[in-house]
C-alpha cells in the first residue's frame, strides 16, 4: 500500500522545485543564455523536479505490487495505464526524462532553447503531475 506520507512529502519536494524554476526563469532564450548562473539553476532545479516525478513513479509502483517499469519513462506509462496520471501527464513526463537525463549526465552541452521552454511551458507539466498524484491519492483516500 502507498505510504501517503512519503508521496505528500515528494510533492512538497516538488512543488518546492518548480518554484525555484519560476523564480529563476528568463523571459526569453538569450536572456537564459547569457546568464551562466540562471541557467544553471534552472536546469538543476528542472532535472531534480522530473527526478522526483520519477522518484514517485516507482514508489507507487512498488508499493501497489505492479510490474517494475524498466525505464523512468515507462514508469509514468505504467502510471497511465493505472489510471494514476492521465495519458497527456505520461507523455509530457516521459518526454521531460529526455532534459533530465541531458542535465543529469551531461550527454551534451545542454539545450539553452530547450530548458527555456520546459521552464515557461514544461513546468505545467510537472504541476498537472502532481495535481493527477494529488487527485489519485484522495480518491484513496475517502
């Protein structure tokens, strides 16, 4: 069973993320650009919120019994299926593991144009996550 402990204290993780993500963002692309600390903060603030996302995923997983995900973006498939996140939540998700894993591994030099736009557009996607986990998890609940 989910500890409903554990997954509100991820979303406050989360929700603590995407602030820092607000708070830091620039109005435009060159903006983030030319400021190296700005754009630093937000990357790592961005990785570290679809780290959590993830983080969630797979403790849900676990403690429902269901089939381990093989891959941080079939976890939120896994979630969809389940009916936990809706569909539009999974693919946005499994989508922002492609800047996760940018930041996280440093696999290239990252994407100034990416990260502006998954701090201005992406970071809805990480609040309708927490939202679906929220609704989930009270539905639970009662």
């Amino acid at each position: 069973m989910v500890d409903p402990d554990l997954i509100a204290a991820k979303l406050a993780e989360l929700d603590d993320r995407v602030d820092r993500v607000r708070k830091h963002r620039a109005a435009t692309e060159s903006e983030l650009a030319a400021d190296r600390d700005k754009l630093d903060i937000v990357s790592f603030n961005l990785m570290l919120a679809v780290q959590v996302c993830a983080d969630i995923a797979s403790h849900i997983i676990a403690d429902e019994g269901w089939t381990i995900a093989k891959t941080l973006a079939d976890g939120f498939q896994r979630l969809a299926d389940k009916a936990v996140i809706t569909p539009e939540t999974a693919r946005a998700m499994q989508h922002a593991v492609g800047l996760r894993n940018v930041v996280a591994h440093g696999y290239v030099r990252v994407d100034v144009a990416m990260v502006h736009r998954s701090a201005n557009e992406g970071v809805d996607d990480l609040s309708a996550f927490a939202r679906d986990v929220a609704t989930w998890l009270g539905a639970r609940r009662a």
